[in-house]
C-alpha cells in the first residue's frame, strides 16, 4: 500500500459520465501522487471517457442517454475493481493480474497498457452491454456499440506519439510504418470489441446465476491470456526488455504524457 490512501471517492459507483470522469481524474491524480504505475491505464480510460461524452453531447450515438448509462456501468466495474484491491478485497482476476503487474518494474508502458484493455474489454464490456439493457433491446444497441470503435480509433495516433514521447525509437517507427501500426491496433481493437459484443449476447438471456458462472469462466480464462501480455515468451520478452530499459521519465512523468 502507498502512503496516500486511496481516494475513498471511488467507493460510491458513479451515477453520470461527469462523475465518472471525476473518478477517474481521482485514480490518476492519486497515482502520479504515489508513482503508481495503476495512472497508465486511467490516464488512457479518462481520455476514451471524456471523448464519449463529446460523442454524446454531438449526438453522435443514436441514443445519448443509453450510451451515458452504458458507459457508467462500464467505467464502474473499472473503478470498483480499483478500490477493492486498493482495499484488500478481490476484484475479478483479469483485473488482479492487471493490477499485481504495475507493482513490478519490468513491464514496459504498452503491456500495462494491454492488461487493463484485457481485464476491461475483454471481459467487462460484454457484462455492461447485458447489464444496460434487456434482452429483447439487446439488438437495438448494437449500432452504438460498434461506433465506439471508431471513438477509440480516431485515439489511436495520439497514444502512438505519446508513447514514442516515452520510448524514443517507437518515434521512428511511427514515422515510416504509423499507417501500418494504426491499421493493426485498429484491427486488433475491432476484434476484442466483437468478441465483447458476443459475450454479452451470451449473457443476456440468462439468469443471474448463470451469468456469475459464464462470467467466472470468462473471467479465468482472461486471467491465463494476461500471462502471454506479461510474458510474451524469449524473444518477445527480450525485446519488452530493450524497451524497457529505453523507456523514458518517472512513473508520474509517464502518466502526464498518456494524459
């Protein structure tokens, strides 16, 4: 535990995107406080949160006010599974293994990156998008969800420059291969988002017991893959590596570049 606690705002789930957002500025301000390496990925969440509440505020989504409470049960399972390990109890693995990493020095920026879009993605999206609204209107909620992909693809260049601000030979390689990497994160993004839609159209017609089992399957599942995110095996390790001990500033310097 650091010696700031952590801030007891988040105990109480958000009720409106605003407040999640709040939330969320909580998780990051606390990190860049303590060095938490857990201020990467919410620095990145906040970024995604505030662009969809530019989305909504546009009408860009066919319907605001569902897409507000999709995203708040979503970010809510994110910040809860925050404050449970900072309070000692147990979130779901995906999100432990997550976690238990940003406590370890060799992880470079993008896996704890990876961890986090695993945990929420992989395995929290589906559960919001049953969760948002009933079965029989699960359909009618598809063309909004797949538009947040292109909220997050039109994110994809900025953390690419924020990262190369990190790691320097990143830089180049934006430079002559970005279309190339924003094609393959934009590809791999649309993937992870179709299996999150699939999940919750298994989950939507069960009943609560059923759902907790297909979740704790799920869930444990999401939990062996983040072994490859963290040990990508020699070759891949190696080069995390050379990142690694290329990676520039502190913790809290590397926080404010993602924000």
């Amino acid at each position: 535990m650091s010696e700031l606690s952590f801030p007891a705002s988040i105990a109480t789930p958000a009720t409106s995107i605003d407040e999640v957002i709040s939330q969320l500025t909580d998780i990051v301000e606390w990190s860049k406080q303590n060095n938490s390496r857990m201020g990467y990925f919410a620095a990145l969440y906040r970024k995604v949160t505030i662009q969809v509440k530019q989305g909504i505020n546009d009408n860009y989504f066919d319907n605001g006010p569902r897409m507000e409470r999709l995203d708040v049960i979503f970010a809510n399972r994110y910040i809860y599974a925050c404050y449970q390990y900072q309070s000692g109890q147990i979130p779901t693995q995906s999100w432990v293994r997550a976690f238990d990493e940003t406590k370890c020095w060799w992880p470079i920026v993008l896996q704890h990156l990876l961890l986090g879009m695993n945990a929420h993605i992989n395995l929290d999206l589906g559960i919001a998008a049953a969760e948002t609204v009933p079965p029989e209107e699960l359909p009618s909620l598809k063309d909004d969800f797949e538009k947040i992909n292109k909220v997050l693809a039109g994110l994809v260049g900025d953390v690419l420059k924020e990262l190369a601000e990190i790691w320097w030979l990143l830089g180049l390689l934006n430079r002559y291969l970005g279309s190339v990497e924003k094609a393959i994160i934009n590809f791999s993004m649309e993937k992870a988002r179709d299996a999150a839609w699939s999940f919750a159209e298994t989950l939507s017609p069960l009943s609560e017991a059923q759902r907790q089992q297909e979740i704790i399957d799920k869930d444990q599942m999401l939990a062996v893959f983040s072994r490859v995110i963290s040990n990508p095996g020699f070759i891949g390790s190696l080069v995390t590596k050379i990142i690694r001990l290329g990676e520039r500033g502190t913790t809290r310097q590397r926080i404010e570049i993602l924000e």
